[in-house]
C-alpha cells in the first residue's frame, strides 16, 4: 500500500442493525454508490453487484489489478464465511487502501464473523481503527446488534436502526434514543438514523424507477 495517513480526513463508518427481512442489504445498496468508486466487500449472500469471488487468491489478483488500473471497482467476497477467511479479507481490504483514493468497505452479516461483544478481532480490529485515515469508509450490516463488537459502536458515526428482534429492542432503543414502543412499532423499510445527537427517521420506498429513502417527519 502506498499509504500517506491523512488525519484531517472525516470518519465516515456506518452500521445497519435489524432482523432478517428488515431491509438492511437494501437500505445499503441505497447508501453505497452503485458506481465510480472503488469498492471492497464482504457478500457471502450474494446481496450486492459487483465482480463475485470465491477464491482468495483469484480475489487478490482481481484487487491488484483493480488498483494498478486505476478505475472504480466492485470486488465482493462470497467464498467462506469464517472468522480466518474475514481475517484474511480484512487484511488484504487494509492493503488495498492508499489514503488518497476514496474506498468504500462493505460488510453484510458481521455477527457471523464476530467472535464475541468485546474486542474486534485483530485485523477487522485493525481495518476499522485505521481505514479512515487512509481515505476507507466502512458500512457495515447485521442482525444483532448485541453480538458484534464494541469497537465497531466506539468507531462508527452513523447508526440506522431497523425493525429488531424482540430481545435486542431495549438495547437498540436505548442507542438509537427512541422509546422502546416505538422501536417495536418499526415496518419493515423504515429506520432511525442516528448522527452523533441527531435522530432522523426515514423510509425506504421501491418505484417504478427503483428505490427511493425519504426522511419522514415525526
Ligand atoms: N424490489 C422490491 N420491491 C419491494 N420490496 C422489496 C424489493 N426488494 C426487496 N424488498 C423488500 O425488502 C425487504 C428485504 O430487504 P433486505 O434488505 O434483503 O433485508 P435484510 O438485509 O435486512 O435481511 C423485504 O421486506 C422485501 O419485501
Ligand atoms: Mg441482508
């Protein structure tokens, strides 16, 4: 990696917490620039487009020549999916950042790769520590907020929070600062975003010209 830190550069990490048929893969696809990035991700489920890899070391070269072509890119991982092989991924995603070159991470389902609550596991620990000095900003997806770790609640800056199971609705009520009530009152599509103190919320809507998130007023 051609690193030059910058550390004037803002934190741009993200995290999508809600249950199974929530829309987190969906509100993400929203968020994440379809095009003209260059993008890293971890897509075991196939959710999102892109260039699709099941083996680690076609995967590699596929980022190599990704960065020597100079242009965006859409790299997704949906091989493996163990905490080694997210080591792995996380390793070589930290590589590929140049500090200059705008990166975007993507993460679906991060508690399968989660070891516990605690500590983040060394090079994911690693990756969301140091990626926005380099110019990468994580978005990360999963169904329980309760079992990933600290460190990613400590790094990110920007929580949307969607319907939940129902054990983890005191929990994600009490980060998104909403009362519990309302949280379990949450369709399917709608979420809470939370930006340092401020609360929005917004829905996601599918049009005939695709999809669409508007900010509600509440
Ligand atoms: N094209 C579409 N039109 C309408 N609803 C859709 C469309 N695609 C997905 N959905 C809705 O999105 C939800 C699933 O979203 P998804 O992002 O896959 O959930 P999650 O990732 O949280 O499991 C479902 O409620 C599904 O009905
Ligand atoms: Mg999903």
């Amino acid at each position: 990696m051609a690193h030059q830190p910058d550390t004037s550069l803002p934190n741009r990490h993200r995290l999508v917490l809600g249950a199974s048929g929530a829309g987190k893969s969906q509100l993400i696809r929203e968020l994440v620039p379809a095009k003209g990035v260059r993008l890293l991700g971890w897509d075991t489920d196939d959710d999102h487009d892109g260039h699709h890899f099941d083996t680690r070391a076609g995967y590699a070269r596929a980022v190599a020549r990704g960065i020597a072509s100079g242009r965006p890119f859409r790299l997704l991982w949906n091989g493996d999916n163990d905490l080694k092989t997210f080591e792995w991924w996380c390793d070589l995603a930290f590589i590929a950042l140049d500090g200059r070159t705008p990166t975007e991470l993507l993460i679906e389902e991060l508690a399968d790769v989660s070891v516990s609550a605690g500590r983040a596991s060394p090079k994911f620990g690693q990756l969301i520590r140091r990626a926005r000095k380099y110019n990468g900003g994580l978005t990360m997806a999963s169904q329980r907020g309760t079992e990933i770790s600290k460190t990613v609640y400590t790094q990110a800056s920007e929580f949307w929070i969607g319907r939940q199971e129902t054990t983890d609705i005191p929990r994600m009520a009490r980060l998104a600062a909403v009362s519990e009530a309302r949280l379990e009152a949450i369709e399917p599509l709608h979420y809470i975003r939370k930006r340092g103190p401020e609360i929005t919320f917004h829905r996601l809507e599918f049009t005939a010209k695709g999809r669409k998130l508007t900010e509600l007023t509440e």
